[in-house]
C-alpha cells in the first residue's frame, strides 16, 4: 500500500478513451467534457443515445417510472438559502422537521436570503472581495470521504491553508449542512424545498438538473452583490495557491478536462467544477444568459449548456472575455498535470462512482505527501508522475461507464 509513486515516463500518460464511450461522455459527465464536435455532425442519433443512457440510468439506479418523467419547467420548487451560524444545540441530531436545524434564526422567509448570502460571503471573503465556493451533498459529506480529502489537500498544499479562511462551503442538504457546521465556519445552505440531493444516484434526474441550475443562479447572486468567486467541486484537491495562475484580463476562467494549448480557443474542453469569475457587468449578464439557456437546451446540464453557448455571438458582444486554464496547473484525471512543481488543482474528473472516486483521490493525496517529502533537488529533477488513475479508469463499468458521476 506505501509502495513509493512510480516514476515512470512522461510519454505513458495519455489515455486513449474507446470512442463510443468517449461520445457518450460528452453528454453525462457533469464535469463536462465539452462536446465541440457536436455542431459538425449528425446530432440525432446522438440525441437517442442520451435518451437511452437516460431510461437506462434511470431503471438501474432508482427503478421509479417516475424519475423518467423530465420537468424542464423553471418554476416549481421553492429557494431557500440558509445563513451560516452556529446552532447553540443541534449537533448530532437527526431530526426530521426541515426547518428546525438549518434556519433557527427566522421563517426563512424568501425575502431575506439576499441577506443571509451577502453576510456569509461577506464573513469569508478576501480584501477584493473573492471567494472560494465550494459545494457539498450528503454522500460526499459524510466522515472519510470526499470532503475530508478536499481539506486535507488545502492543509497539506503550497500557500493554501489561508485559503480556507475565504472558503464558502454551499450545503445541499441538510445532513451536508450539520457536518459542514462541525468543521468549517462559513457554511451554507442552499435547499431546494421538496428536493433531496443526499446521494450520488439522483444525477441526472430532474431532482438533479434543477439543483446544478440552482447553482449558476446563486453564483449569479454572488456575482451581482459584487463578490468575485472561485468555484471549485470538492473532488479537487488544491495543492499550491492557484491565483498566481490565473489571467489577469480575464472576466471568466475555467478549467479543462483536455487543453489543447491555446488557451483563448474555445474548442478546449472545459470543466465547470473549477472556474474563476470576476464580477462585473459582462459577467452578471453571462451568467443570466447562461442561465436561461437552459430553456433553450431543456434537459440538459448547465455544463453541457456550457458548452453549446461558448460559442455563442452573445458571448462576443458582451465583450467577455473567457480563458481555458491550462492542465499543466489545472488538471485532472482525463489529463494529468504532469510535473508536480506546477500543480496547483487535480480533479477526480473521468471517474465513474464514488468509490472509484476517494480510492484515486487517496492515492493522489498520497502521491502529493511524497513529492513533498522529496528533498529540493530531487523535486526540481524530478519526473514523477501519478500513479491515478487506477479505479477511475473508464471502461471499468461497461454497462455504465457512460455515466461519469460526479456531483
Ligand atoms: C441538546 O438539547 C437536547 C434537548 O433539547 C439535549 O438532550 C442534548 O443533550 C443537547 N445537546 C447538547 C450537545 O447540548
Ligand atoms: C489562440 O486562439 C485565439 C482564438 O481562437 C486566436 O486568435 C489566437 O491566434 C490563438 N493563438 C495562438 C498562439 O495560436
Ligand atoms: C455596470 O453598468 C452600469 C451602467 O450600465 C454602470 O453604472 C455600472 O457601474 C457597471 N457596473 C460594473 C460593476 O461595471
């Protein structure tokens, strides 16, 4: 189990994915391998394949005729988001009423959530006001998993410890929400009422889709009240500082699952789970137009929205200006960053299940510890590699492999 991270050749890394896989990815993994080509071909027999990926997800994973029935309405479930405060008592409790826990300090009427997001953000950011968004669902929250992993890395990284101090954890349910509170001090919680996101199995459910387009428009909200935003999916471990990375002209950043070199082309891959946004103008608008795309691509993820409107001559006259971060500092399991002394992110993105997931992310951490204890000459001359992916390998689930859940 402590055998030492290979060094290995550079030339080894890249993984060829099967094709059929590949195309099939690119409209479930909710990192969001980007589909470029899907303006240059047939985009109908595509469509069927997602209709059949859909049902069959569907009738494996919950086996209810109704999770098949899409609601592409905007409307429907009520908002609520919830402050963080510390419960004067509650920890540990499992109690069942919805309100009780998470909203001890009002109604929770609707009104005051601009309140209540602006006073968490405003507790947890930087001078410039930035801060770092995290999100957290029940599975991913419990003890030894995700969640543990994604601190540990920030303890353990280059120049990112501090960072913790400006990071927003956004609680999806309520359990997420209770253990945010247990080790973190600017929690919370944004409830979908009616809607319960505590496990993995309901991607890609209408439950599902409506949450992730609850997202961009509370990261609108954040954009609007003036706060600029990392936001980063909590499979990603922060090794080193990533600000010195960043562009400094740019409105909008974002990460890659592959980078093709250029980093203004917008036929790079990108990854919704790591992005960097100022706010301003263009981007308030950006995100209100990405937003209601959503009707114009009913069904569909927001990073698979994403996708289709990068290439939008909205874009253009907004005047944003959009980046792709590069992998050598952004990486990921669909493409590693491959020299340690450059790392600041990687991903747990290609990875099918949650087990997969913490096994990879375990030895990625592992691998890290190591490099660090390497003394300052070996570090610089060295090739080492990561030993992931192991489990994340895809193709290990042929029926599902297809389904890339993250969350
Ligand atoms: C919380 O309050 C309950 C009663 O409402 C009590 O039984 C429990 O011991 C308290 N827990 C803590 C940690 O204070
Ligand atoms: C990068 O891409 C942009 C946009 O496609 C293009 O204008 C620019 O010339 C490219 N840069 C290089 C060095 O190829
Ligand atoms: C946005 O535009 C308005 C005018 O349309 C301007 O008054 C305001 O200062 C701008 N805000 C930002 C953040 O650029």
């Amino acid at each position: 189990m402590n055998t030492a991270p290979l060094f290995r050749p550079q030339t080894t890394t890249r993984r060829k994915l099967p094709v059929p896989t590949r195309l099939l990815r690119t409209r479930f993994n909710p990192s969001f391998p980007a589909s470029t080509s899907m303006f240059s071909e047939s985009t109908f027999p595509r469509a069927v394949l997602v209709l059949v990926a859909i049902s069959i997800s569907a009738l494996i994973l919950y086996g209810a005729a109704d999770s098949l029935r899409f609601n592409s309405s905007s409307s429907g479930y009520p908002f609520n988001i919830f402050p963080s405060h510390r419960y004067s008592n509650n920890s540990g409790s499992s109690n069942s009423d919805p309100k009780l826990s998470i909203n001890d300090d009002d109604g929770g009427g609707g009104g005051d959530d601009d309140y209540k997001l602006e006073k968490v953000l405003k507790e947890a950011a930087m001078e410039d006001k930035t801060v770092i968004i995290a999100t957290l669902n029940e599975a991913w929250a419990a003890p030894n998993t995700i969640i543990d992993l994604f601190l540990e890395s920030f303890r353990t990284g280059q120049g990112t410890r501090r960072l913790l101090n400006h990071l927003v954890i956004v609680a999806l349910d309520r359990k997420a929400y209770r253990r945010c509170m247990e080790f973190h001090a600017h929690c919370f919680a944004l409830v979908t009422e009616g809607l319960d996101f505590h496990d993995e199995a309901y991607f890609m459910t209408p439950a599902y889709l409506e949450m992730m387009w609850r997202r961009i428009d509370l990261l609108r909200s954040v954009l609007q009240m003036g706060y600029n935003f990392v936001f980063t999916d909590a499979d990603i471990m922060w090794f080193r500082d990533p600000f010195p990375r960043f562009y400094l002209d740019a409105d909008f950043q974002i990460a890659c699952d592959h980078f093709l070199g250029n980093s203004s082309d917008v036929q790079n891959r990108p990854n919704g789970g790591f992005n960097y946004v100022k706010s301003n103008n263009r981007t308030i608008e950006f995100y209100k137009f990405w937003y209601s795309s959503r009707e114009t691509y009913p069904g569909y993820h927001d990073q698979d929205v994403l996708n289709f409107i990068k290439f939008d001559p909205f874009i253009e006259d907004l005047g944003l200006k959009m980046r792709f971060l590069d992998t050598a500092f952004f990486g990921g399991l669909c493409e590693p960053s491959k020299d340690l002394n450059l790392v600041c992110t990687m991903h747990a993105n290609c990875c099918y299940g949650l087990d997969s997931k913490l096994h990879d992310l375990r030895i990625m951490l592992q691998d890290w510890k190591f490099f660090l204890s390497l003394p300052p000459t070996l570090k610089r001359s060295s090739s080492m590699l990561w030993r992931v992916p192991q489990n994340c390998r895809l193709g290990k689930h042929p029926l599902i492999a297809c389904l890339n859940f993250t969350i």
